[in-house]
C-alpha cells in the first residue's frame, strides 16, 4: 500500500500517527507469520508431548524420534468450554500414535456393586456368655476341682467341695420330710396325703435354692444319710478367668469364687473411620482372618454399633459375633476384617480410567476417529479395580483406561494452542475505532 502525502502537509501529529499505524500494522502482521511459522516448526514426542522443539531429532528423555506438531484449524479444536473441563480440549489421536503410547479403553458398565471395608479388631469374650461361679450358703472349701485360671470346665463338672452347716441341716430336713410323706402316703385323707407331699416338695425346694445339684439330690434320696460335704457343680462350660477361692478358706453368701468365659462364640471389635460410617450398617457379613493364618477365615456380622464416635482417633466402634470353633480367637488377639458392602446397581468404569485433578475427577471419552475429549464426572467408592461414577457419564461410553496422563497432556498442550491461533479481533478493532476517531 502506498501513502500519497502532500507536500507541506505532512505536520508533526501527522507523521506521529503514520508511524504508529505502521508500527502496529507490522506488529500484527509480524505476530501472525511468527505464530504461523513456528506452529509449522514444532516438533513433539509421541511419548512425551509436553516436550516441542523447533527441529527434528531425538526426544532427550526417552529417545523416541520427534514427530511434527499438526495442531488442527481453529474451527476444529474443541475449546475448553465445549470438553467441559477448563483448559482442556478434545484431542485425536492416529492408530500409530494410540498404539506407541498405549492408549486403551473400556466400557462403562452397570451392575451390581459391592465395595470392601477394611478394619482391624480385637477379640472380645461375649460378655453375655460371661459366667460368676457363686456360693448361697456360708461354710468352708473342703475340696476344689477347679485349680487355675485357664482351665476348661464342663458343664455339670464338679468345681468344688463345701461344709455348710446350713446344707447338713437342709439335708436332714429333707429326710425327715420325705420320711413323714412316705407315713402321710398311706393315710385315707387327701388332705393328709397331699400335706405329706408339700411338706417334701418345700425341703426339696430349699436344697435347690441353695444351688444343690440335682444329682446330689437324687444321691441323698437313694443312700437317705446326709453328705458333710456338698459338692457344686459348674452350671455353664467355658474357661477359668478369673479364681478368688482357696483350700480351706471360709466363703459367704454372694461371694465370687470363680469366673467361667464361654468362648464357643466371641466378639470383635473394629474401628471404622469417620467416613465409613454410612456404609456400617447392622447385620452387614464381614470376613475375618488371623495375620499369622490368612488361610483360616471366619464369617461375622455385625451386631452393634456404637452410639458415639471415638473423639481421640475419630473413628466409630462396631461389634461383630463371631462363631469361634476350636477357640482358635482368643481375647486381645488382632484379627483384620473385611466388611462387605452391597451399593446395589452402579455405573462403573476401571479406577485407571479417573483422574484426579485435585478440583474433581475427569475421564477421557472416546469418540469416532481416535477423538477423545476430557469430562469431568463425580467418582464415587472404589473396590475391585473399578470406580463407580455417580455423574457426568453412562453406561456402554467408552473411556481411556491407559495412558491417561499423556492424553492429559496433550489435551492442555492443544488447549493452549488454540488459544495462542485463536484470532484476537478485538485488539485491531480497538486500534480501528480508535484510528477511525482521529
């Protein structure tokens, strides 16, 4: 273009604005065959494209041999805003390319979903299966079959023996009972006959209030001589714990002898964080294994949970009845637990197929022709190497499952070149209104 200028018109202001016209037109034109040539010049790596030089060679970090950048036109690169996610793009990746970086995909499924809570817990004696081995009457230990903590006993086996002077005066009230019913049996009053039977009954009564073994009994009506020494049988099977009674020793009335723990069935306790609580629900199975036995596993479910969360670690208190075959739990042992948690029907895809930005979670969706464009979903609970999505996908899409984060790559890097192409119309504008004013 050619100026034609006046001789003698061309003043100060004049030349002034002439030379801004041409320094800004040059400005322009200048950025627009820079940007065109070096985007012409670029070459990437397959394997690494956040890696551009301005000439052909080796990629420095892995060898591989640079490719040229072929950035699409403007009009065919998805901006940020169309992927959804800001400052990225939809990018299209060629059969060789997805095949040197090992890009893969899968489907998003529905179906069930079941999702695996790990705690460790404690073994716990079953406190309603907790036993004190008691006397009803005053006397002295004569004889004791119960001697340690730690021993088995049987139900109905002998624990120990006892002089009571108040059972030896039971027994004789009991013979001589049974001796005036038997007298009273014969009479031709049943007035008479049934007070014989009552007055027994009561005697009978009375040893067995004071805890007497109903085979003591029948040993006392067989033989008809009172015992110095009662012997008291344990009344449940399980495990000394806990022993106050000495050979010789006077006992009292109410007096703890023994403690017997039923250990056929036990209680674990587990800790579940404070954000497992929602998926800890009553009667929900758990699985339980032994760290020095994995092979042996044992069923549990929950029975109770804690009212109140533990303020110190934050974490919330479940009990678990247990089945213990072979008492192979013992108390204070550490078991791990896993609960499992039926989610019902979800959408799931791979867990490899989530990315996590820190500000959400985004999954590349495969398209036609090798396109692939960048969502952001919401990801829910992950279990079994899938990841369920509560939002922002369906099922039977289709997402890139490897190499996620050099597809994450190269969508910024094709983000920010359409950006850098985009045609800014509003800086010449400007300049044009603001030429067209003076």
């Amino acid at each position: 273009m050619t100026l034609h200028i006046p001789a003698g018109r061309l003043t100060l202001s004049t030349a002034l604005v002439l030379v801004g016209a041409i320094l800004i037109a040059g400005f322009l034109a200048g950025s627009g065959c820079k940007s065109q040539t070096a985007i012409a010049a670029q070459y990437h790596c397959p394997m690494h494209p956040t890696y551009v030089a301005d000439r052909p060679g080796d990629c420095p970090i892995c060898g591989m041999r640079l490719v040229p950048v072929q950035p699409a036109p403007p009009d065919e690169i998805a901006p940020a805003e169309a992927a959804g996610v800001p400052g990225m793009a939809t990018i299209t990746v060629g059969a060789e390319e997805m095949r040197l970086a090992g890009v893969m995909t899968a489907t998003a499924e529905r179906g069930p979903f079941t999702r695996t809570v790990r705690a460790v817990g404690i073994v716990k004696a079953d406190e309603t299966r907790v036993r004190r081995v008691q006397t009803r009457v005053g006397g002295y230990v004569e004889r004791l079959q119960a001697n340690f903590i730690g021993q088995l006993i049987r139900q109905g086996d002998p624990v120990l023996g006892i002089y009571s002077p108040e059972l030896l005066a039971s027994q004789e009230e009991f013979l001589r009972a049974r001796e005036t019913a038997e007298r009273f049996a014969t009479s031709a009053l049943p007035e008479v006959r049934r007070g014989g039977e009552d007055l027994l009954a009561a005697a009978r009564q009375r040893l067995e209030l004071f805890a007497v073994p109903e085979s003591f009994i029948a040993h006392l009506e067989q033989t008809g001589r009172a015992e110095r020494v009662v012997t008291l049988t344990a009344a449940v099977s399980g495990y000394i714990t806990a022993k106050d009674v000495l050979i010789g020793q006077r006992v009292e009335p109410g007096m703890d002898l023994f403690t017997i723990t039923d250990l056929s069935t036990v209680w674990v306790e587990a800790a579940f964080h404070e954000f497992e609580v929602p998926a800890v629900k009553v009667g929900a199975a758990a699985t339980l294994t032994l760290p020095y036995d994995p092979s042996l596993k044992l069923e549990g479910r929950v029975a109770y949970i804690h009212p109140y969360l533990n303020a110190d670690t934050r974490t919330l208190p479940a009990r678990f009845d247990v089945s213990n075959p072979g008492t192979a739990l013992k108390p204070d042992m550490y078991v791990d637990v896993e609960l499992r948690i039926d989610q019902g029907e979800q959408v799931t895809v791979p867990a490899d197929a989530v990315m996590d930005t820190g500000e959400g979670q985004i999954v590349f969706v495969a398209g036609a022709n090798g396109e692939f464009t960048p969502r952001q979903v919401i990801a829910g609970a992950r279990a079994n190497g899938r990841a369920v999505i509560l939002a922002g996908l369906a099922s039977r899409e289709r997402v890139a499952v490897k190499a996620n984060f050099l597809l994450d790559s190269e969508s910024r890097l094709r983000a920010s070149i359409a950006g850098a192409t985009s045609p800014d119309t509003s800086f010449a504008s400007e300049h044009q209104h603001a030429g067209g004013g003076r």
